[in-house]
C-alpha cells in the first residue's frame, strides 16, 4: 500500500540576520524522514524544542517567512507542492494545532468550527463534533477566553474533524486534559485510523505514544534517532540507537531496571 | 454596574486633573512669554503717544501688573463658576469667540479626521496584505515622507501646486474675500475648505496607516491565521484581520483627534483660515489669556471626549470587556 505521507530527508533551516547584517543559517530539522501508512497512527516523540511543532507545519506548507525548507514530501504517493498542500489543507489533510492561541479570540467558537458556513449540514455537523467531545452545544457561542484550557483543546479536535480527513497531524494533543478526555481522544484517533485514515501523533510522551501508536518515530534535535513498531517499546527489543533505549528505560514500568 | 460606576468615577477624576494641568500649562507658558501684549495689540509707536494714565489703564486691561498666581486663580474661580471671560482681542465673551470659531473649523476638523481614519486604515491594509511586495514599499515610502514632514511645509506646498501653479482652488480663506455672509455658497465653503482639509487628511493617514500596517503583519503572522490557512480557510482578511485590527484602529483613530487639533492650528494659519487653530494662534502671540485658557479647555475637553468615545467603543467591540461586564 502507498504510503498517505511520506517525508524524506527533511530539513528546516532558518534565516537569521545576526549583527553586522551577516546571515546566520539555523538548522532546526535535519534530513528527517518518516512515513505514515492509511490505517496507521504513527507517533513523533521528541523533547521541546525538538523541531516537532516545525515538522507539523512544514508537511502543510505554512513555515514562517524566514524558514526554508528541503527535501521530499509526498502526500498519496505524489510530491506535495506548496501548490498542492494549499488545495488539500482543510480538505484531505487536518491539522490539530498545539495550543489556545491557534483560535482566534475575536471569533465565537461555532463560528470558527464551521469556517463561517452557516448552512444547516455544517450547523448539525458543529454540534455533532461537539457532541462527540463532551461539549455542550452552548460552547459554539463562546468566545476563546470563555474556554478552559482543556475545553479549547477539545475545540481544536473537533475543528480538525468537522471535514473527514485522509490525514490528521495532531501536535500535542492532551496535554491539559484529564486521564478521561485524553485517553477518549486517543481511542478516537485509532478510530479514524481504522476507518483508513492516517494520523501523525505528536508527542514529548513516550508513554502515552506506545498505548495508541502502531509506530514510533524519536526524534531529537530535529533528527530521527529511531524508528520502530511500537511492540519494539513495550519490550525494549530491537532498540539501536541509545537515546530511544535511555528513553525506554525512563518509562514508569521499567524503573526497576 | 458598581464596577461600570467605579470606571466612571475615575475617568471624570482624571478628566478634572487633566483639565487642571493643562489649563495651568497654558497660563505659565503665557505668562513666560517675552511678548508685551501692549507692544504687540497697540504699537510701539501709539504707545508713545499716550499719556501715563491712559497706559496705566491698558496695562490694567491686559492685565500686564497683577502676579501671575492671582490671576490664574482668578481665572480658575470665574471658570469653575462657568464664566470664561472676555476675550481682550475681540471684545466678545470667550464661549461666544470660540463658538464661532469651532463652527468654522468643525466640519474641517471632521473631514480631516474621518478622511485620515479611513485614508489611513485602507492603506494600512493594503500594505500589510502586501507585505514585503511593491504595494506594500510604495505605501510605507510615501507614508515615510509624509510623516516626517512638517504640516506646513505639506500645507505650503499644496498651496503652490494648487494655488499658484493650477490655479483651481482660493489660496485661503474659509469664503470668498469680501463677499457678503448670506450670498456664500456650500459649494464656496467647500472649496475653501479643500485643501486645509487635505492638508491635515494625508498628514494624519500616514501615521495611521503606518501603524495599522504594523499591526496587520503582527496578525498574519498570529498562530490563529496559521490555523485559518491550515484549514484551507479562505478570506482571511476579512474574517480575521479587520477583526483583529479593529480594536487598535479604534485607539489610533481616537488618539488622532489631538494630533488634527494641533496640525490644525499652523494649518489654519497657513491658509488664512478663521478656524479655531487661527484664534489660538491669535490669542497666544497677542496676550488674550482669557481667550487662549479658553481654547486650551475646550480641545483639551474635546480630546478627552475623543478618548472616552474609544473606550466606551472598545466595550461594545471587545468581547473580553462586553462579555466580561455582562457577568460580573
Ligand atoms: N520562527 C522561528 N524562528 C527561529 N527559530 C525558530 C522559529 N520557530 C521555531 N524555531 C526553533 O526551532 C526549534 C524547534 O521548534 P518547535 O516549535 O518545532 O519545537 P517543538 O518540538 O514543537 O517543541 P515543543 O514540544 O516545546 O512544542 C526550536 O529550537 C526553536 O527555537
Ligand atoms: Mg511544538
């Protein structure tokens, strides 16, 4: 089967004019690459700082005016084109951004959900996406600041999934949420993924990534360090590189070894 | 409602404040002028025909011998009580005076403003939609230049081109010379008006435009328009943009009415015209104080109301303020 996302050696530099207007070239991700099959939730785990939240955005072709990027993205077995992503966003591929700050504080909530249609399928697919999260239909007339934390990530899911996306790159999804959120919002993505589509987690949780992750990518300094079936993590197996098995032993049930 | 009280009480306590510092700035910056009122409103040479008594009499009228804290105590009881005096230069009570004069400058004033405001937020917009591209360096080099030009010295010039070379608009006035009151046409006033009002317009709009520029990369570049365009949204300057950029313009918008007040004031002297500006003008090199505290007071109000407005806009605006007073 082709893969729905594949990236291959990708690198994100950034431009940066230091004193004496002499260029200062930034590498924030290098020759990363990672593949992502349909029907597959494939985990990104890296520390902060890691390059994750860079890797997210460049895949969709919306890096800051100073970044460059190189390499080979390939969305459906096809080059995915700044061209090509521009039609596909919010289409075929979905984008659940890390934080608050991704909905607009001037805009109610349901407004922001359905994109300003205010047609009656986009309304009852508003609130059956809300719904689905353990919001009351009153959140959609709420304004981001009237949101807890926990609430207006729930918000950006349920954004994510108002249009039925092939691909879902989800940035840190739960941090903020209760054991009980989170672990639904997980077995929620396995359920897009069963339906065909392809989900890119990204986490600093290594943990968290081995309960819903078919495959693990780790991820340092804006390199994969390793990549591997998740089972690889649950038993310590077939762990090359040493940072991913210092990773592994750091889980809480290893803390014996 | 308490809360919406106490934001009340506050602000008519500032205004008080406010009113009080500018009016005492007004009168020492009077007081320490070198200009003789006498030698100034009668000449030198009527002066020196006139015998002591009669001296002493305009010194007395001009109020040139009282110390200064009696006088602007004087000045500030008569005030509180409502009376602003009369005005020494054109014999006239102060409200009246500057009655007439603000009805000459208001609808010059307002075009001025709201053409700056509305000059000023288009492009602003434009630019930032265009940022780094050619529309975006032509706006920000003309608002560049404009900015660091004096306002006479636009004035000036547009008098040149308009006046003296083309010849299509008056070169002052607000109506034409020597005709009568009642036979002034709209369309006269309009004309006369013209180019003080642009003048003042094109001024204003490059600061506003410059900074409402600003204020439309710092959106685009938001995390929230990252999303938009993640979701394949579309029209993201309408949706996102102006909505995110009204509140500052409101602020800009507002904060502008004392900058068209000040420009107004050498703009109206430029173009001979009998506004407000040409009054305080007057009034500051010949000595009227009455007439000057006056002035001072009543833009001073008018700037204050102006500040008001923005903030009673901003609660209707913001939804934080609106939603927030709403609950508690
Ligand atoms: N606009 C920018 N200009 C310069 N450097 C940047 C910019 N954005 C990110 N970086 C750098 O790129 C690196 C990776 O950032 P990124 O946001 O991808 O981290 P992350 O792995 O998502 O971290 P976190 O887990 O904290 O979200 C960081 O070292 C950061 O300093
Ligand atoms: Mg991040």
């Amino acid at each position: 089967m082709t893969p729905i996302l594949s990236v291959d050696k990708l690198s994100i530099t950034f431009t940066r004019y230091s004193r004496g207007l002499s260029r200062e070239e930034m590498p924030s991700v290098r020759e990363l690459s990672l593949t992502v099959e349909p029907g597959q939730v494939a985990a990104v785990v890296g520390e902060s700082g890691a390059g994750k939240s860079l890797l997210a955005h460049g895949i969709l072709h919306l890096l800051p005016r100073n970044a460059a990027m190189s390499g080979n993205i390939l969305y459906d077995g096809m080059p995915l084109t700044a061209d090509r992503a521009r039609v596909l966003r919010g289409r075929e591929i979905a984008l659940i951004p890390q934080g608050v700050t991704y909905l607009d504080p001037m805009m109610r909530v349901g407004e922001q959900i359905r994109r300003g249609r205010g047609d009656e399928a986009s309304r009852a697919r508003c609130r059956a996406v809300l719904s689905r999260y353990g919001l009351a239909a009153e959140v959609e007339g709420r304004y981001p600041f009237e949101l807890s934390g926990g609430m207006a990530r729930r918000v950006l899911i349920a954004c994510a999934v108002m249009d039925n996306p092939r691909l879902i790159i989800a940035d840190e999804p739960t941090p903020g949420l209760d054991a009980r959120s989170a672990a639904r919002i997980l077995s929620h993505f396995r359920e897009l993924a069963e339906q065909g589509a392809g989900v890119l987690f990204i986490t600093h949780d290594l943990e968290l990534a081995c309960t819903v992750a078919h495959k693990i990518v780790v991820f340092r300094s804006g390199q994969t360090v390793e990549e591997a079936a998740s089972s690889a993590f649950q038993t310590g197996e077939g762990l090359t590189h040493p940072y991913s098995r210092a990773l592994w032993r750091a889980l809480p049930k290893n803390d014996f070894l | 409602m308490k809360h919406r009280l106490q934001f009340t009480a506050k602000k008519l306590v500032r205004m008080a404040l406010l009113l009080l510092g500018v009016s005492l700035t007004a009168f020492l910056l009077m007081d320490a002028s070198p200009l003789d009122p006498l030698q100034t409103n009668i000449g030198q040479a009527a002066l020196g025909s006139m015998s002591p008594e009669q001296i002493a009499r305009l010194e007395d009228y001009w109020g040139v011998n009282a110390p200064a804290a009696e006088r602007y105590l004087g000045w500030l009881g008569d005030a509180l009580r409502g009376d602003f005096g009369v005005s020494l230069l054109y014999r006239r009570p102060v409200p009246e005076v500057i009655g007439q004069r603000l009805s000459n400058s208001f609808w010059l004033l307002l075009t001025a403003w709201v053409l700056s405001g509305g000059l000023g937020l288009g492009l602003g917009l434009l630019a930032g939609a265009f940022r780094g591209r050619g529309p975006d360096k032509m706006i920000r080099g003309c608002c560049l230049v404009v900015s660091s030009t004096p306002a006479f010295w636009l004035a000036l010039l547009l008098l040149m081109v308009f006046s003296v070379w083309l010849k299509v608009l008056p070169v002052g006035l607000s109506v034409p010379a020597g005709a009568a009151a009642d036979s002034v046409t709209l369309a006269q006033r309009l004309r006369h008006a013209l180019l003080p009002g642009l003048t003042l317009s094109v001024a204003g709009a490059a600061g506003i435009a410059l900074h409402t520029r600003e204020k439309v990369v710092d959106v685009l570049d938001s995390d929230y328009v990252l999303f938009a365009r993640a979701r394949g949204e579309g029209h993201i300057l309408r949706r996102h943009v102006l909505r995110n950029v009204a509140l500052p313009a409101i602020t800009l918008q507002f904060a502008s009415i004392s900058e068209i007040i000040g420009g107004s004031v050498l703009v109206e002297k430029v173009f001979s015209y009998p506004g407000l500006g040409q009054a305080a003008v007057s009034a500051g090199l010949g000595g009227d104080m009455p007439l000057l505290m006056g002035i001072t007071v009543a833009t001073a109000f008018l700037v204050f109301g102006g500040n008001l407005a923005a903030d009673l806009l901003y609660g209707i605006v913001d939804p934080r303020i609106r939603r927030g007073a709403a609950a508690g």
